[in-house]
C-alpha cells in the first residue's frame, strides 16, 4: 500500500483519488479552498441557485466508468441523467433560428436544410464525415493513452482537406474549414459557436478542433439533476467510501524532492507530509506562478495550453414561470457588438425557490485582458441572451457577476483549459500526466487529455493506471 498526496479536490484530481484508493493505496487530498469540485462551482442565492462551471455533461461514459471501476452503486444510482432534446437552438445574426437534435446527425441534416436552405444540412455532414476521420484518427492517443514520450506524431495536423476541386488546399484553421467547406455565415458560425465553447479562438484554433462538433453531435449532450454540481458531490462521496481523506483551507506550498524524486508535499503552515507519489489536480500554470515546484524552464518543463481566453458567467434570477416551449439551451450569436452567448434554462426544481421563478445562466468566452469593464460587458451580455428569454428585462430580479479574475481566485488560473488538440505543431497538447519529476504526476483540466468534465475524468483514469500498472500502463480499455 502506497502513501498518495493528491493536490487540489477537482473532478479530474478525485477521479484519481478514488480509483487509487480502490487499487488499495491510502489517499490523501488536500485542497485550498472550503470545498470540492475545482471549476464545477455552484452559486446560490434567495433560493435560485447556478452552476458556475460547466452546465453540460459530454461523454458521460468516463463517469459510467468511474462508477464501475470504484464501486457498486453506478452512476445513474448516483445522479439523474437526462439527455438533452434539443441539444441546442441557434439564433443567428440573421434572425434565422434552428433547433439542432441530440445525437442525431440525420435529423441536424434535415434541421440545417429546413432552416438554412436546401444544401446546407448535406455540407454539414460532409464536414462531419471529415470530422471523424479526424477524430478516428487521435480517439486513442489523445483520450485513451498516456501522452507519448515523444509528443511530435500528435502535431501533425489530421483534420483532412476535401478532395475536390481548389479545396485540396491545406485547411490549417477552424476558421478556414468554416470558410472554404461550409460556404455559409450561419454554418461558419455554427462550427465557430462550439470552438469558443471550450475556449479556442477559431482564428487560430487548428482544423482538428472539428473533433469538439463531432463529439457532441455523435455522443449526446446531457443534464444532471441538482445542475452539474450534483457529479462533483456523488464523486466526492464516492471517495470519501473509498477512504480518501479530504483536509480543506489547506493549500501546498512546495513539493518535496529527494535524490531527484518527489517524496511528500510541504503545507502552508509549514507540517510535510511524506507521500510516495504526489499526484496534482492544480492548474500547471499556477504551480510555477507559485513556485510549488521550481523547476527551471527547459527542455523537460511541462507544456501547458496557453489560449489567453477566460469565461464570464451571469447568473440571472427571473420573476415567472419557464415558458413551457423553452428549450435547455440557446446559443445566440454575436450582433452588432453583442458577444455570442450561450444561455442555459434548465427545467430543474431544485435550482428555483418555487414555479413562479426561474434560474438562468448566461456565458461568454472572452480574450483575457486586463482592465475589462465586466460590467458593461455583462450588460451586453444580458442583451443577447434576451433573444432566448422572452421578457427578460422584466422579469430580472438581480444578477451575479462571474469573471475570469473570480475563476483565478478559485481555481488558480483566469484561463479555462480546452481539450487536447492535435495539429497546430503540438501547441495546444497540455502537460503531460507523468511530470518531469519521478513521483509526481498531472491529473485534471491541465494536464492531458485537457479540459472539460469528460477529458479531466479521463486524466484521472491515466493517472491512476499509470501509479498501480507503472510502466506496463498502455491506456484505458
């Protein structure tokens, strides 16, 4: 049995500790804050109560996994899990709205040709053919496996070109793809809408960022009851029946190494607690920021994301009832100096003092600049989402503010990773789970396969095999 020092209680740290907890390891979490769940945050306030993280579960069967892997009791005895149907509605800078099904590429072609005209829906599934072969293509090494040794094969760009007339011609961004293959604004937006969701400009984002369309499209996107703090609270649980002890106000302040090992961990108050392996779910970035391991940066100094993009979330409480033809969530494009926003109406008793009110979340993705009048922007903010809430000026009672300088506070980095990307020379891979250091490993949204609840549950699961199997580790089954 293994002493374990995990830093940080994210959902990608956790998932970790209960795994290593099962192997028969004896796990320790410390953490920062008062509480679990890293980004998966949850605001409340006069009975309305937000999700200030993620609000979408995608690839739920990581989670499935967890579940399984670490106890009797699987996921769906856990939480309540609900696909989403539609999975969104669009409304474009035109007017033109559409409502796109989910998990059903069929029925996005009809709903792209019905609402956008004839031809659309069919570019869209060419894109999508495309998008797989991309995705079937880095599935493994970017999900699956632990990061290679030598990382070059995954910055060779595997998003193809089609192969008809001037579009042989090498598609390096998003942008491009949008441009040049799909060949309508409203379509050019649609693809550009999912890059931002995970924090990807898609100026500069690669052509393989079209594995995030793909994945959701194919995979479902899906809801959990309580809102998406309810998974952090069932896995919390789940390692606390595993043993995992949890201290909390506690931050690390060093990593200790020995004969160029890591051996425990230093505490703020100054108390060492000896480990044999130190797995960290903190941020990569705000490890060095803080000198919690003091490497010189070299050839051996983790990579991490660098995309200078943040969230803003707005947290609206409404007088009067959801209107019974809502939808879960609405992505409204930018208009005339309004951000594209996506705002999220679940229909979830749990997040409103009663029916006659409502709670929605608004989010934007943001160029993390200083000097930002959050404010104002959240006004504009306010302003698109009123094209997916009737009556949205009237029924405000008040608002709460999220920034990406509240994100810092909480998990360490203003940025919100994005999933692993191959393409781009290698730029947007994250750091590797095995760290330079021997005896210290990288588990959550910084660390590979990269951000998101699904990718950092993935972690977790790479981390863990790589502790109990050692070199013998070639990915998850």
């Amino acid at each position: 049995m293994a002493r374990i020092v995990v830093i940080g209680a994210g959902l990608g740290a956790m998932a970790a500790a209960a795994r290593l907890a099962v192997a028969g390891h004896r796990v320790t979490v410390y953490e920062q804050g008062a509480t679990y769940g890293g980004a998966v945050g949850r605001f409340a306030r006069d009975g309305f109560a937000f999700d200030t993280g993620p609000g979408l579960l995608h690839l739920p069967a990581v989670y499935r996994d967890l579940f399984v892997k670490t106890g009797k009791e699987p996921l769906e005895e856990c939480v309540g899990l609900t696909q989403v149907d539609p999975a969104a509605r669009h409304v474009f800078a035109d007017g033109t709205r559409v409502d796109l099904p989910n998990a059903s590429r069929a029925g996005t072609v009809a709903a792209l040709d019905a609402a956008l005209g004839a031809g659309a829906g069919e570019r869209w599934g060419d894109f999508l053919t495309r998008a797989r072969e991309a995705w079937d293509r880095t599935r493994r090494p970017l999900l699956e496996e632990p990061q290679p040794a030598d990382p070059a094969p995954l910055a060779r760009e595997p998003y193809p070109a089609p192969k008809a007339g001037l579009l042989r011609r090498p598609t390096r961004t998003l942008a491009q793809v949008g441009a040049r293959e799909l060949r309508d604004p409203r379509l050019a937006a649609l693809l550009d809408a999912y890059a931002w969701a995970y924090g990807f400009d898609p100026a500069d984002a690669p052509a393989s960022a079209a594995v995030l369309p793909y994945m959701e499209q194919t995979f479902g996107s899906w809801y959990v009851a309580g809102g998406l703090r309810a998974l952090a609270d069932a896995v919390y649980e789940r390692c606390r029946k595993r043993r995992v002890e949890f201290v909390f106000d506690t931050p690390v302040v060093d990593v200790l190494e020995k004969d160029g090992r890591a051996v425990g961990v230093c505490l703020d108050g100054g108390e060492e607690a000896a480990a044999d392996h130190v797995v960290s779910g903190a941020p990569v970035p705000a490890l060095y920021r803080d000198q919690v391991v003091e490497w010189e940066r070299g050839e051996d100094w983790p990579r991490h994301q660098v995309l200078g993009t943040g969230r803003v979330t707005v947290c609206l409480a409404l007088r009067g009832a959801r209107e019974a033809d809502a939808v879960h969530r609405t992505v409204v494009h930018a208009e005339g100096g309004r951000p594209t926003v996506t705002v999220l109406r679940p229909d979830d008793p749990a997040l409103r003092p009663d029916a006659d009110h409502e709670s929605v979340t608004v989010t934007a993705t943001v160029r993390t600049t200083p000097g930002q009048e959050w404010e104002a922007f959240a006004d504009r903010m306010v302003e698109a989402a009123g094209q997916a809430v009737p009556g949205l000026r009237d029924r405000l009672l008040w608002r709460h503010v999220r920034t990406p300088e509240d994100v810092r506070r909480d998990t360490g980095a203003a940025e919100v990773p994005g999933p692993a990307l191959a393409g781009a020379g290698g730029r947007l891979l994250p750091a590797a789970n095995r760290s330079p250091l021997p005896g210290l490993y990288f588990a959550g949204g910084w660390s590979h396969p990269g951000g998101g609840l699904a990718h950092a549950g993935m972690s977790g699961a790479l981390v863990a095999g790589l502790i109990v199997e050692g070199a013998d580790f070639r990915g998850s089954q």
